[in-house]
C-alpha cells in the first residue's frame, strides 16, 4: 500500500465521486478506477458503493479514511519538518576540510542533530565573498580576508610544513620543482613560493594539482616539494616534514558578518574552543 494510494481514496471520499476526484487531482478517471481497485483487492475489501450520484464509503470504507487521515497527516508533517530543517552552511579551505573540520563538525552534529551542513572548499577570497554575499553563514578566513563588516568567534593556528621527498636535502629542495595548488589566490602556494625567492629563486618550475593528496602522493613520488598545514600530514614513509625551516604559522579565523552570529555559528564556536584547550 502506498502512500499515493490512500491520497487518491481519501481524494474520492471527500469528492463522494470518483470523476471530480479524478478532475481536482489531475488524473484521468481510469488511473484512480485503477488504483482503488488496487486498494480494494489488497485489502480484500469492498471500500465504495457505485451508484448514479456517485460513491458511498462502506464501514471499511469509513475506517480506512479515518486511518488515511492519520497516517497522511503525519507523513505530511514529516515532510515539512525536513523540508523546513534549516542548513549551516560553512566555507572552509580544502586542507581544514580533510583535517579538523570533520571531527568538529562530529561534535556539532551531536549537538544539533536537526540541523542540516553543508560545507563548500574554495579559495580565501571566495570563501569571503560567499560570507559577504549570504552564501555562507560562516568561513574559516586568514586575517587578510577578514572585513569590518565581518566579526571574528574563534581563532586556531596552522602550523605549516615544507615537505620533500625522503632522503631529500635543504640544498637540493630549492632546485626541485614547486608543487601547488592551482588556485593562484592559496596562501599556502604564496608561502612556499615566497620561500623560494627567500633562497635565490624567483621563479621555480610549477606543478599544479587539484588535491591535497594529489599533492602529497607528489611529493613522495620525488616529483618536488610542497608546503601543507601539518594536520593533513599523517605518517608517511616517503616523505620528510622539514620542521627546521622554521616556517611562521598561520591563525585562521572563524568569521560571520556582524550582527549574524545565531545558535548554529555558537555552538561551532565552542567546540572550537573547547578542542584548542584540549
């Protein structure tokens, strides 16, 4: 039995007719014949009595309406309430994505269960333009990137990495290839480009990849060097993570607009702030 079904009886009981039934609900009156015939043999019961003026419910008839009306009307507010359940949507770089992001949004997911997420990856800049534009409720941006329509709730650090293939010397890393992202706007790309022109070369051999693991499964393959945040690092036998190079690490922000900051953003907050004191 399906819920359609008891729509379509429900549609012929309160018409008293199945033709007008059939007119308001936009089938031809053959389909509802069909499907009430349908109702009836898999309920093994006789549910309308067919005469001149119409249709007559049976006392089966009466109580299959009374129980469709329940059962609709519960499968109606179900709809509603999912339909109507409200999304977070967070903007967030690709590297916070695959680290951090998933075991705080674990945590908020237990907090808030009836809320939807969704999270988009993309560069600074556009994370920040999602934020002023209303197409993010919030964004993890660099400080740069923050506005003053824009109000901080919570901040972390990155500590960034440069790392080459194993065995790899400093003295050999700066003749290597630059492997980065191909968003020309990444913080993490200006960085290790910066590095290079620190050490005498202005211009390094470019590839670009799309992912961070495209990156990393680069890097061990000795096709160059990269730089990444140390949370998306996880053990790797065919890599070095140069901790010497003494790179500065970078403070991400947790932004909304000003005046903006509902349940939802708060409740991220304090998982953030909560996991820093961890």
């Amino acid at each position: 039995m399906e819920s359609q079904e008891l729509r379509i009886f429900r549609e012929v009981a309160r018409a008293g007719s199945i033709s007008k039934a059939a007119g308001q609900l936009g089938y031809v009156q053959s389909n509802v014949t069909a499907r009430i015939k349908k109702l009836e043999e898999e309920l093994n019961a006789v549910l309308l009595i067919r005469h001149s003026k119409g249709v007559t419910l049976t006392a089966e008839g009466e109580r299959l309406l009374i129980a469709s009306e329940d059962i609709l009307d519960r499968i109606d507010r179900a709809a509603a309430q999912i339909r109507d359940r409200k999304t977070f949507r967070i903007g967030a770089a690709h590297t916070l994505s695959i680290s951090r992001l998933p075991l705080w949004l674990t945590a908020f997911q237990e907090q808030l269960p009836e809320m939807n997420l969704s999270v988009v990856t993309d560069s600074q800049d556009h994370l920040a333009q999602y934020l002023a534009e209303g197409k993010a409720d919030c964004a993890f941006l660099e400080a740069q990137y923050v506005t003053e329509e824009m109000e901080t709730l919570a901040s972390f650090q990155e500590t960034l990495c440069i790392i080459a293939p194993f065995g790899c010397a400093e003295r050999e890393m700066i003749q290597m290839p630059a492997i980065v992202n191909k968003i020309a706007a990444c913080p993490y790309r200006a960085r290790l480009l910066a590095w290079f022109q620190s050490h005498g070369v202005p211009a390094p051999r470019i590839i670009e990849m799309d992912t961070v693991e495209a990156i990393i499964r680069s890097v061990e393959l000795g096709m160059g060097i990269s730089l990444l945040p140390a949370c998306v690092l996880s053990e790797r036998q065919n890599i070095v993570v140069t901790g010497e190079l003494k790179m500065d690490p970078v403070r991400i922000f947790l932004s909304v607009c000003k005046g903006s900051s509902g349940r939802a953003a708060e409740t991220l907050r304090e998982i953030i702030i909560n996991g820093a004191k961890s």
